[in-house]
C-alpha cells in the first residue's frame, strides 16, 4: 500500500475568508479527514457548541492546560487565547487520520519547527473587498472586530511565503476539490512511500 501515515495539515489564513466553511465540508466528504477542536477563551458565537466548534476555556483554565502541557501550540489572536488540545492530534495521526489544524500564523509558525513534515496551506480570499463582505455577512463581530481583523490580515499575509501552498476560495465546492488534491498529491510524495518504493521495486 501507498502512504497510509496520516498527515498533519496545518490551514491557516485571514478571519472570514473561509477555513471553517472549507474544513467542515471536507470533514463530512471525507473519512479520512479529521478536524482539530481548538481550545479558545473568546466568547462562543450564537449556534456555537462547546466541545463541538471550539473549548471554550476560562483564561485560568487554558494557562493551566499550557503549564500542564496539554497543548501543542496556543497563540493570542485579536485578544484571547486559541490552542491546540495535543492529545486529540496524536491519537488521530497514530489511527491514520489526515488531520486538519485550522490556525492563526503564529501558531502555524510553532507548529512547522515541530512537524516540518507537515503541510501548510494558506487560504486566499479572491479580494479584501470580499474578504470584508463575507466577514460583515457572517454578522459574528462588531464593526470594530471587523476592522481589526481586516488590519491583522494584512500581517497574516508576510507569512505567505512560509506555507507551501496557497488555497483560493472563490467557491466553497471548488476550494474543496483544491483541499483535497492537495492531501492525495501529498500522500503521493516520494519521500512518503520509501517503504512501499523498497517492497515493490525489488526482484
Ligand atoms: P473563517 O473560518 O476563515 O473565519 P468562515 O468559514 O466562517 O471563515 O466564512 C466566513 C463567511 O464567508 C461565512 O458567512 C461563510 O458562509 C462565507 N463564505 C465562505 N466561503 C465562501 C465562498 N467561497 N463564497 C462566498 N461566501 C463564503
Ligand atoms: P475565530 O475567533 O474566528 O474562530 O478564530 C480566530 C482565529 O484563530 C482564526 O484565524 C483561527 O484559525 C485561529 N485559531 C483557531 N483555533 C486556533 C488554535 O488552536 N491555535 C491557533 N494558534 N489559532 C487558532
């Protein structure tokens, strides 16, 4: 069999321009996809389930589970805490999974010195007016969150060059397709298949 070790795909880019949409259709395509549930100390949004969308931890309850360890990387984004729960992960890529970090870039920064292997994806809005208007649309912030998330866009994109690919969403079906290509190319690798590549290609 070809590269059946799951890989850690890290999927990060500006707030509103699509990674939740993006991650949770490729979730209910495919089974070998699995999503990461953040811990955060921000407010839950309306529709929001704990344990479902997100952790959502007190600031005393997410600086214990970082003094304990418990998290494989957490950052400060727009004011609170998000992180990475460390023992969901390594369970999931111990059974196979494909499994999906949705981060900020400091984060992502964190994570690329721990799993190189890894795969980084930056998600791209088809322009920051439509970046504001789905941002607006989703009708989650304040107008001043908004703007501030709009600012910490423009810093998110220096770390473009960090990720190896870039993921348009233009339409959420096509953004799908791109995701997933890009985890099967990525299964197809050269450096992923030694084993297979010694099995097969002796007499
Ligand atoms: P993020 O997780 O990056 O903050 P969301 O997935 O919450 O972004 O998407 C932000 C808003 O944009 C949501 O209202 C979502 O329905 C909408 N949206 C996502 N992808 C597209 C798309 N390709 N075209 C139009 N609207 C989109
Ligand atoms: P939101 O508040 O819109 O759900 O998320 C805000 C930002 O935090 C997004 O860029 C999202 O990708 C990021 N984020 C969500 N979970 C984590 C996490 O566990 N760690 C880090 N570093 N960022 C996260």
């Amino acid at each position: 069999m070809t590269d059946k070790k799951g890989l850690l795909i890290v999927v990060s880019g500006p707030s509103g321009t699509g990674k939740g949409t993006i991650c949770k259709a490729i979730t209910q395509k495919r089974d070998d996809v699995f999503l990461s549930v953040s811990a955060t100390t921000r407010q839950s949004r309306e529709g929001e389930q704990n344990g479902v969308h997100y952790h959502f931890l007190s600031k005393a309850e997410f600086e214990q589970n970082i003094k304990n360890g418990q998290m494989l990387e957490h950052a400060v984004f727009c004011g609170n805490y998000y992180g990475t729960p460390k023992k969901a992960v390594d369970q999931m890529l111990e059974a196979g999974k494909n499994v999906i970090l949705e981060i900020e870039v400091q984060g992502a920064m964190k994570v690329r010195e721990k799993y190189p292997e890894g795969v980084y994806v930056f998600v791209l809005p088809p322009s920051m007016d439509e970046l504001r208007r789905r941002l607006t649309g989703r009708g989650t912030e304040t107008d001043d969150v908004v703007e501030e998330r709009l600012k910490t866009a423009l810093k998110e994109f220096e770390y473009i060059e960090k990720y190896n690919y870039i993921l348009l969403n233009d339409e959420v079906d096509k953004a799908v397709a791109r995701l997933e290509a890009i985890i099967d190319a990525e299964h197809c690798r050269m450096e992923r298949n030694i084993k297979f590549i010694e099995e097969v290609c002796k007499l």
